[in-house]
C-alpha cells in the first residue's frame, strides 16, 4: 500500500502523517486492535465500548458533521518513504508491505463509529488523518511495548472537558445547534442545560442572595465561591425542571425567585452556614450532598404547596424549617455533625430519606 505522506520528527524520531479512506478502515483484518485480555496479556488496547462508537456513528450520519482529529495507528514492519523532492524532502510517498498490520493504539472508537455507520448503510465517501508509527524509528525493540506506552500516555494525558465547562458550550447553543449535534448531546438535555445555567447564572448574581458570587465559574484556578457550577446546575435540572407539577406552575425566573427565597429562609435559621468567615464549617452549602438535599426537600415543599394554592415567601418557608423535627440546626450541618457522614449520591438518597418524611410532617403541621 502506498500514501501520500508527510514525514516529521520529534527528537530526531520519524513519524508520518497520512489519510485513509474510511472504506479503508472496514478491513478489519487489516487494521484492528490489540486488545489485552487473558489469553493476549501482552495487548494493552482496552475492549470496545459499543455505546460510544454508536454514538460517533451517528454524530457522522448528518452530513454537515466532520471529525478532523487523527487517529494513531502503528506498524510492526518496516516501512519506505520516497521524497517527492530534495526540496521538499519531508512530503512523499509512504510505502507499506501488503503484508501489514495497522494496529489502532488510538482512535478505536471512531474506526468502530465508521464501521458501524456502513453497516446502517451510511456514506462513507470521506478520509480521515492519521499518524502512522514504526517502532524501530521510534528507538523501540518491543513493537507491543512501544504501542502500550503511547495508548497510556495519551489516555492518561489527556484532560476530559469539564463538565461544567461542557454546560457553558450547551448553553449558548442556539436551537439550530442544538438540532445539529443531537446525536451527541439530545436537544432535550441541551435545554434543560442551558435553563440551569441561565437560573444559576441569576441566583449567583442576585444582590443580598444566599447564592451571590457563591457558584464557581469553570476553569478559572482559584475562583471566588464555594461549590461549583455543575453541582448547582444538575440539582437544578433534576429537583426542579424534571418535575411536572413545578414545570407546570413556575416559569423560569419564578422558579428562580423561589429556589432564593428557600436559601434565604434557611439562612435566616442557620445564618453561620452562610457567612463568609464561618460558611467551611458547614456541609450545607459547601457540599455536593448538602446542595441535593436542601433543593430535594424545596421540591417536597413546592409540590405540597403549589396545588393549596399557598404563599412561597421567604417567611413561609421558614415558618416550614422551624417546625422540622431534626435536621433544622447548627449542629446537624456542622462538619462532625450527622449530616457530614454522607457522601455521593447514594448519601444524598439516604439523607433523603431521613429527611423528607421530617418535613413532609412539618408541612401537615402547617396545613392542619
């Protein structure tokens, strides 16, 4: 096989610089993976996650989409590159044994999404670049070892995109964007995503709020506030515009009055939870599990209110936390305190389920 190439080198080491066809890549006989498993414990390559090549099969269906990164495939012979010139001794042809093995260290994926796609019956009439290595040029003995250690170093190298850096880019999106990378983020969850950043956005910026300057923006090293973006935002989505009886009663900026009013209430019953000097001492606002439990007990509350009919005002609701039975003092949320023993999700289900029927009695109370 013979392809145009562009031959570069780092520390003196020769790398190549190629296209293939996609129609090439569905010889799998011809370029495939190494993977380990116990019968092949000198493969490095991990086992093929079906879900993520579906989902790049189906990013590259729509036509206006393209994917412009290489891949990283590697040869175990030697192979011979002709300069097309002395002047430009760096661009030629590339030549391969018929013989060889393309072993895809990175990038098995996207070679699994292409595949996948022509066995739907999708076009494949496009190329794709890819760095092509041998490991003798790279001062390797080990063709195995060689491809190993790059698989490592680029899977444990690279950074994923934050989260809530992910969020920021959704929710910009307008609804034509949103449209054109449904295979990869639904337009449903695109605007739920962008509603919780808009509400977040306003609670941090509401003066006298207990949420003011207190959501940490992403990728910012050292940033002003105390729990981040992400946290807030997915509480958002998953207490308040996933639940249909709020979605039905509160738009938007409503909703957000309200979610401040709740925060105001409980810092007017544990104002040494929100103050700046004494705020780390608690888990109230400072957690993952103590954000998730305060806007899942505002959810009981809203859905127990709305359909009486009743006022959702900062005094009213803490009208409702003075007559918890447990859960409404310092000494509950202090760091020590039992609160503080929760942790992830599965903690957050557990304080939940200490909690809700404490406040769903308070509520009766109230009503009675």
């Amino acid at each position: 096989m013979r392809f145009p190439a562009i031959e570069f080198r780092q520390h003196g080491k020769k790398l190549y610089v190629i296209t293939v066809t996609a129609r090439d890549l569905l010889d799998q006989n011809r370029f495939k993976v190494d993977e380990w498993s116990p019968d092949n414990p000198a493969g490095y390559q991990r086992h093929l996650s079906k879900g993520r090549a579906k989902v790049f099969a189906d990013f590259l269906q729509n036509p206006k989409n393209v994917s412009p990164t290489s891949i990283l495939l590697a040869i175990r012979e030697e192979p011979k590159f002709t300069p097309l010139s002395t002047k430009d001794s760096n661009m030629g042809l590339l030549e391969v044994p018929d013989s060889v093995t393309f072993y895809i260290v990175d990038g098995q994926h996207r070679v699994a999404g292409i595949r996948e796609l022509h066995a739907r019956g999708g076009g494949i009439d496009f190329s794709i670049p890819a760095v092509v290595m041998y490991y003798r040029f790279l001062e390797e003995n080990d063709p195995a070892y060689c491809e190993a250690k790059q698989f490592v170093i680029i899977n444990k190298t690279q950074k994923r995109v934050r989260a809530d850096l992910h969020d920021r880019f959704v929710a910009r999106l307008t609804p034509e964007q949103r449209k054109e990378l449904q295979e990869v983020i639904p337009s449903e969850e695109a605007e739920l995503t962008a509603r919780a950043v808009a509400i977040a956005d306003e609670l941090n910026q509401i003066p006298g709020s207990p949420w003011q300057g207190a959501i940490k923006p992403p990728e910012v090293p050292k940033a002003p506030g105390v729990i981040s973006q992400r946290t807030v935002t997915q509480s958002i989505i998953t207490s308040f515009l996933e639940d249909k009886i709020i979605q039905a009663s509160l738009d938007d900026k409503q909703l957000t009055e309200v979610i401040d009013n709740w925060w105001r209430a409980w810092r007017e019953i544990i104002p040494d939870a929100f103050c700046e000097e004494t705020r780390d001492d608690y888990v109230l606002q400072t957690t993952h599990v103590g954000v998730r439990v305060i806007n899942e007990l505002l959810r009981t509350v809203l859905c127990w209110l709305i359909p009486r009919g009743e006022a959702l005002t900062v005094e009213k609701f803490c009208r409702i936390i003075e007559d918890m039975d447990e859960g409404n003092s310092p000494e509950f949320w202090k760091v020590g305190g039992r609160a503080s023993v929760y942790r992830g999700e599965g903690g957050v289900r557990d304080l939940l389920d200490l909690l809700d029927p404490v406040i769903l009695r308070a509520l009766k109370r109230g009503t009675a």
